[in-house]
C-alpha cells in the first residue's frame, strides 16, 4: 500500500479529530487572519490573527455553549453568515459539540431561510447580525423547533430569552468547560464516521433545494486527499473568500486543518483587489466569474489607453496563450515546460509590458488558483498561465463534497479539470454521464429517498449529470451539464457552456450569457453587460452620463457587441453560431435568483424571466 494510500486509509472519523491534531501539534503557529475595520470608518483594515490555540479557545468555549443549550450528538445548528472568522470557529464549534451544521446563504430570502431551518430541524440558529436575526423573527411561528438564535455581529440587536449574542455563548460555554474540563474531548471521540456532519441545500433551479447529508468521514476523507496531492503546503497562505455556505469554501476548511498553513478570511468580494496586495497569497481559489472580471478588466483598461495600448495588450495576450500552450504540450511529452527560443524572447518583452503588472494585482506571490464551481474558458485560462498565475480547474458536486478532480501541480492541463482525488473512483457511461464513487460521496438527500435513489445506485456509483470524457492517462473533460445541452430542430447539440465561455473571451464587456436553442431552427443569446466596464467605454463613446438601461439600449453599444459575436462566430461550426441575441437591461444576480451564490447560471430561471426577448428573436421565423 502506498503512503498515500495510507494517509487517507487510515484517517480519522471526524475533521473535529484532525482539529484537536493540529492544536497539539502547532499550539503557536498562525491559523487564521481577519480584517477588523477601523472604528473610525475610513482607512484599511487591521488585519489580525489568531493561533491554533486561539482559535481553540474560541471553538471549545462554543462547542461547550451549544452543548449547554442542549444540542445533541447530530441535531442541527444553522449558519446564516458571509465568510467571516466567526463562520469558521462555529462551524468548527457545531462540529466539536457532535452536532451537525445546515449552511444558509446570507442572500437566501425569508421563506426560503424557513424552508431551509424547518426541513433540517435546526434547533440553534447561528446567525450574522440583525439582517439575518429578522428573517428568524418574521417566520418564528413556522420553526417550533427553533430553540436559540446567536447573533454574531450584536450591534442593533436587543437580546432576550430567545436570543443572545455570540460573546453569551462563548462565555456560557467557558464557564461549562470549568465544570466539564474533559468535555470537548470526550464528544469528538464519540463521533462516529457515519454521523452526520454538514447539512448543505443545493439551491435548485426549480422547486424547493434539496439538503445534501454529508457524514464526518466525508470532510476527514477531503482534508487527508487534498494533502495527498502535495498542492498545499503547511507555508502556504491561503486568500479566502468563497461563501463557506457553498461546499466549494466550506472544503477549503478542511483541508487547511490538515495541511496547517495559514488562512485569511474575508468573504467581501468588494474588497478582494484591495486586500491582494495586502494578503499576498500562495494561493486561492475562486469561481471562474473572479478571473473574467480581471481579465475584461485588464483588456478595458488597456482599450481605454488607446489604439496602440490596447495593441500591446492583445499582442502579450495572444503570446501568453501560445506561450501556455507551448509549455503544456511540452510538459505532456517530455516532463519539461521548455518552449521554443523566439517564443521565449516574446513572451520575455510581454511579461515585462503586461504579466508583471498583473502578477503583482494578485499580490506577488501567487503560485496558484484553483477553479471550480462552473467552467472556465480555456481561452482566458491559457492567458492566465501564460501570464505566470497557474489556475488549477478542479471538479466536483455538493453531493461529493466538492473536490472530487483538480489538476496536480505542474502536469495541470487548462481546458480539463484534471485527475481524481486519491481514492475517487471515475466512470463515464455509455451515454457521457461522469460517475463517481468514494467516500466524498454524500449519505443522500435529506428526508428524500426517492431522490436519493434517482441519482445513487445501491453500489455505491454517484451520477453527477455532467457529461465529460477522460483522456488516456485520466484527465476529465467536462463538456456540458446533461440536462443543458441544447439539440436544435435541426437535429444537432450545442454545448451552451462552451459557446458562453468562448464568449467570455472574446468581449471584454460581457459579465453573464445565456445561450438559447432547444428545439429550435437556430442559437440566440441573452447577454448582459458589466456595469463598470460598459460605463467607461459609454465614457468614450458619448455616452457619459446615461444608465446603464439606457447605455445598453443605444444603438452603437448593440453594434459595438455585435461585432463580439460575429467574433465568435467565425470560430463556431454553423450550427453553434449565434443568429441573434439580446441585451439585458440589467446585470443577472442572485437577488433576483438568477445566478447561485457560487455565480451559477440559472438557465430556467432567466428563460422564465426573459422570455420575451427570447420569444422575439424567434418571431416569424421558420421552425423545422
């Protein structure tokens, strides 16, 4: 047996487990780094941090608060929180007291937070400040089994029998643990692998979300494979922002508990390109959204310094993709990532002109981003690697904890989502569908057995719904969702995902697009624009001045997308071309549950919405 295979073999059930391991074994290292604002309002941040021994302190003072309030081996305690320190330590908390924590996104509306506390039970809500704490208070009747709310941020909130804030329960529990100073440890060694962990509600596109169960073992399984592939090291600092409601961030947790580097915390995406330079990070991962808005970002910037800077820009961009290319292919044959002596010397001048500035926009030290969550366009990754920030594409479902493949280091390969995590186990079937089996795999859907059945065989086999293919030597491709893939009239599919993210490459203004076509004679396109990067070319285009519903209504600014699409459609087969499309009056977002918290595209929810642009580009003509 390899030691690989004994590292992940031999784990133990719980991350709880791993956590009180890492307290003892670096008591004094740096675990994790917050911004505190200034009180004053105005200036940066203070960032400040706290030990492993710290950050314990504040976990077992809460595990043993919860306790005290009556929370039982695997009943529910809710999280309704952005990313903050304080969703960590309770997650962590929830975990120690043997409970099990339902994520709620801090976007999830009123009914839908109640849906969400009355199917799984909770009987403690965790929740971020007095936003939050309302949603509880407007549904209390439908929760009976609601006992406790704790409000992290206190500030408007007035406490009273059902309601107390984060610093009561800490000090609640702080005074139990003097009473029951083998407590903690006693409930983490009683948690068994198959006891339930994490309660996460996908958020469906139609109907009400379904709770994903996911047992102990998943996240022990998680934090030993992402330290078997040797991506993270325990020097490492870790930039975190994603939503730790979504399994992607929540992942992320695990695995720095058990590799030990440090992590800092801020789920402000407002604040992410003033906090790079201020975090420097190793690494990060993020959705694929983050690198399409740097780069339309970075190309907007230099269209707007006029024709001969944007000149160099699409001259550095265009040798980073050869450059990337290059390298990749040559890794492949040979295990070097030589490229060819003039493609060298180029990419020496544009790194000097372009990938320099942008390498130090992400604070400097960055040796690599992992992506998930949707798919990225191979044409802006190969831009980003070329430019020397190595984004790893990785896979996987809420239903398999996440991380299921991600590229391994220096082998990675843009335009695939690598190989699987060390004792993952991948199939495709006779129709395309991934399959996937191992101990990521989730228990089932919570109070759902008919649907758990739908989408998990008796012998273990998970089908995910995606369609891809391996290479030889195992690398996933994933090509489309199994449910989104577009068969015209004329008998032909159309991979929306692929077409859009072609897109996204090409126009510098595009933030969401939607690619329409079932059942019909031809494509069409929802598009919708980004609002900062739209307004300055408005700027330059006498514009100025005039809202966004009004900017993307005039007509130069249709022209001016048009000729994006004819861009992209000379490099499509016919059938793929967009014959028409339409601009959104305004940008697609999760208010309006039309992308997920994780900028998932919500294709049945915007077709609903939109159905009358997409209506009209059909109008009068002929459907076969």
């Amino acid at each position: 047996m390899s030691d690989t295979q004994t590292l992940i073999e031999n784990r133990p059930p719980s991350v709880a487990a791993l956590f009180l391991e890492r307290v003892a074994a670096t008591p004094d290292a740096e675990a994790y780094r917050y911004p505190v604002p200034p009180s004053a309002g105005q200036g940066p941040d203070d960032w400040q941090s706290l030990s492993w021994a710290q950050a314990a302190d504040r976990v077992y003072a809460i595990a043993a608060g919860l306790i005290d309030l009556g929370v039982e081996p695997e009943q529910r305690v809710a999280l309704a929180s952005s990313t903050r320190v304080e969703w960590i330590l309770a997650d962590l908390g929830i975990m120690c007291a043997g409970g099990a924590t339902t994520t709620v996104y801090p976007q999830t509306n009123g009914d839908e937070s109640a849906f969400i506390l009355s199917d799984s039970q909770s009987r403690v809500l965790i929740a971020e400040d007095a936003a939050q704490l309302a949603k509880a208070v407007e549904k209390r009747a439908e929760l009976p089994d609601l006992t406790k709310v704790v409000v992290i941020d206190a500030a408007g909130v007035e406490t009273d029998d059902w309601v107390i804030t984060l610093a009561d329960l800490e000090q609640r529990g702080a005074a139990y643990l003097e009473q029951h100073p083998q407590l903690i440890k006693e409930r983490v060694g009683a948690i068994t692998k198959d006891q339930l962990a994490t309660l996460i509600y996908t958020s469906g596109t139609t109907g009400r979300p379904k709770g994903v169960r996911l047992p102990h073992d998943n996240w022990a399984y998680m934090a030993k494979a992402i330290a078997a592939t040797g991506l993270v090291t325990m020097d490492d600092v870790q930039y975190l922002w994603l939503p730790l409601a979504h399994v992607f961030g929540k992942v992320l947790t695990s695995g720095q508990i058990e590799v030990g580097h440090v992590t800092a915390v801020d789920g402000r995406v407002d604040k992410i390109i003033e906090n790079l330079p201020v975090v420097r990070p190793t690494y990060m991962a993020a959705v694929p959204r983050i690198f399409e808005k740097v780069y339309n970002g970075v190309a907007a910037k230099a269209r707007e310094g006029g024709a001969a800077k944007y000149k160099i820009f699409q001259w550095a961009a265009e040798v980073a993709r050869e450059y990337a290319k290059a390298s990749q292919d040559n890794f492949r044959r040979t295990g070097t990532a030589s490229v060819p002596f003039g493609l060298a010397a180029k990419h020496k001048v544009a790194d000097g002109l372009v990938y320099g500035k942008l390498r130090e926009a992400f604070g400097g030290r960055l040796r690599a981003c992992v992506s998930g969550a949707s798919a990225l366009s191979p044409e802006i990754g190969y831009f980003f690697a070329g430019a020397g920030i190595h984004i790893l594409e990785g896979y996987g479902l809420t239903e398999t904890s996440a991380a299921s493949f991600v590229n391994p280091g220096e082998a990675y390969r843009t335009g695939t989502v690598g190989k699987p995590l060390p004792g993952t186990e991948v199939r495709i079937a006779d129709d395309g569908e991934i399959l996937l089996r191992g101990p990521g795999v989730m228990e089932g859907y919570h109070k759902l057995p008919e649907k758990t059945a739908e989408v998990l065989e008796s012998d273990g086999w998970f089908h995910t719904g995606d369609i891809g293919e391996l290479s030889p030597d195992g690398y996933l491709r994933i090509t489309d969702r199994k449910k989104d893939l577009i068969k015209t009239s004329g008998g032909k599919y159309v991979a929306p995902a692929e077409v859009e993210g072609q897109f996204k490459a090409v126009c510098p203004y595009v933030s969401n697009i939607l690619v329409h076509g079932a059942d019909r004679n031809y494509c069409t396109a929802l598009i919708a624009l980004d609002e900062i990067a739209i307004q300055e070319w408005a700027k330059e285009n006498g514009l100025e001045g005039k809202s966004y519903a009004e900017v993307v209504a005039a007509p130069q600014t249709v022209e001016m997308v048009d000729g994006y699409v004819r861009e992209l459609n000379a490099g499509l087969q016919r059938w793929q071309t967009i014959k028409k499309f339409r601009l959104l009056p305004r940008d697609l977002d999760v208010e309006h549950g039309e992308i997920t918290p994780s900028l998932k595209l919500k294709r049945p929810v915007v077709e609903r919405e939109y159905k009358h642009l997409i209506d009209d580009m059909y109008a009068g003509a002929k459907e076969a």
